[in-house]
C-alpha cells in the first residue's frame, strides 16, 4: 500500500511543514501576502532566478534535502499564464507537487497556491482534496 501525505487546509499565516510548494502565474510575482518573511525571502530569490517566468510545470527549488537548511525546503512552480488556469493545471500542479514531495522523502508538505476562481472557496477546497487524495 502507498504510503500517503495528509492533507491540512490553513491559513498562509500558519506555513509550518518541511517542504513549501508555492504556484506562481506566467509574468506575475508569487503571491506572499501573509507568509512569513524567511519564506517570501526565499521565494523572491527562486523567483529572481535568469529564466523564471512561471510557465506551466516549471519549478525552482531551494535545498531539497530534509533538514538541509534553516528552515522549511521550498518549491516553487509554474503555472502558466492566469487566464488559461483550469481543474486540469490544478490536478498537474497538485500530482506533480505530491510526487516532488514523496520522491524527495518528505512527510509534511504543503501547497499555497495563488488566489483564482480555481483555488479559492469551498467547492476549490474540495477539488483539491479529492485530488491530493488520488496521488
């Protein structure tokens, strides 16, 4: 049997896990409000990496090893641009993301993704669980 994540909903001031995952739209900054300063400093600097413009299922990662640094590992991804954002990007980013974390041996990781129609709400809450659930 597959072992499996748990999965928490929180608010962006309550980040604690070992790995960050963070979405970011094609030609627009990370959205940081209310995360903690260590993390936006982070994420600005994988942001400010020559080549990052947050096209769909590009990633920039800090340390990926567990306990490699001070502080949670940090992943950011790509997600294309705004407009085409749909339930399938989401379900790639979310797989992706599950995989990243697995594969690297994390057993505490959380996903913030930018505020859309598609992330926002109860029923985005929903989706979101029933597909973190299949990964």
């Amino acid at each position: 049997m597959a072992e499996a994540l748990p999965v928490e909903i929180v608010s962006r001031e309550h980040l604690d896990a070992e790995l960050i995952v963070l979405g970011a739209f094609e030609g627009e900054a990370p959205e940081l409000d209310g995360i903690s300063e260590d993390v936006q400093a982070a994420v600005r600097r994988l942001a400010g990496r020559p080549g990052w413009t947050g096209r769909d299922e590009q990633s920039a990662q800090t340390d990926l090893s567990i306990g490699g640094g001070d502080g949670p590992a940090i992943a950011l991804c790509g997600l294309g641009r705004r407009d085409d954002f749909s339930p399938v990007r989401m379900a790639g980013w979310i797989a992706r993301s599950a995989e990243l974390a697995k594969s690297n041996g994390f057993r505490h990781a959380l996903f913030v993704p930018p505020r859309h129609a598609e992330t926002e709400g109860q029923a985005a809450a929903e989706r979101a669980v029933r597909l973190m659930a299949l990964c």
